[in-house]
C-alpha cells in the first residue's frame, strides 16, 4: 500500500499515531499492545528522511520519538483531552447518582443532560474546589 501525503500531512499523521498509540497504552504497562508500539515505530523511522531527524531518538536497537518531540506541545494536547474526559464522566457519574441512574439509562434523556450541564457549569466555574467526599 502506498499512501502519498504532504510534509505537513505526514506531520499531523504522526502526532495522530503517537495520541492513539499513548491512549492505548500508556497505563497498560508491560501488558501493551506491541504491534499499536510496532507501527509507531516504522511511522517515526521515517522522519529523518523527511527533514525530521529531530522528532526521533535510537535506543536498544528501536526508534522511538524524541525527548524534543515529547516536549513540544503534543503533551498538552494530550492533557487537555484528558481533563475533558475526565470531566464528562465525572458529571455524568454525578447526575446519575443525583437521579438514581447508577444501574439504568432514562428514557427521556434530557433531565440527565440537564443536571450533567450544570456539573459542567460548575467544573467550568470552579474545577474541583467545590466537590467535598465525606469518608
């Protein structure tokens, strides 16, 4: 298969492949998906190249991304889709307890989405310096 893409496509193609390949796993520790590490791999041996040799670094044999690479943005973006992820299900968990939703889904969806936007409005508002657990 060839697939033919500009420099600057080829770019967004590897942050897009180091987001997926960090979502999947980044928390599995020495249980990860190898052929998801494999592919990253091939993808970033490609750089130099391309005029890119300094989004890679050699070790043990392997080809991984850059410690420049690393710490140039893609980090961020990837805590920003964390912070949202994190936010969306907490407000959902929320209104689900405050409607007695643990175990089932409503029929009418609207009261959820409701109370889960005022989670949200809040979260916007104040983050978590609000929410209080009693132990």
């Amino acid at each position: 298969m060839n697939i033919e893409l500009s420099e600057k496509e080829f770019r967004r193609l590897l942050d897009m492949v180091y987001i997926g390949n960090w979502i999947l796993n980044s928390a599995r520790g020495d249980d990860r998906f190898e052929d998801y590490d494999l592919l990253q791999e091939k993808l970033f041996a490609l750089c130099p190249g391309h005029g890119m040799r300094s989004l890679v670094e050699t070790w043990q044999g392997h080809i991984f991304p850059s410690r420049a690479y690393e710490d140039g943005g893609i980090h961020e973006a990837i805590a920003d889709y964390e912070d949202a992820v994190f936010y969306n299900i907490l407000a959902e968990e929320l209104a689900r307890r405050d409607l007695g939703l643990e175990d089932s889904d409503p029929e009418d969806f609207s009261q959820l989405q409701e109370r889960m936007e005022e989670y949200m409005d809040e979260f916007d508002r104040n983050g978590l310096n609000t929410i209080n657990i009693d132990i």
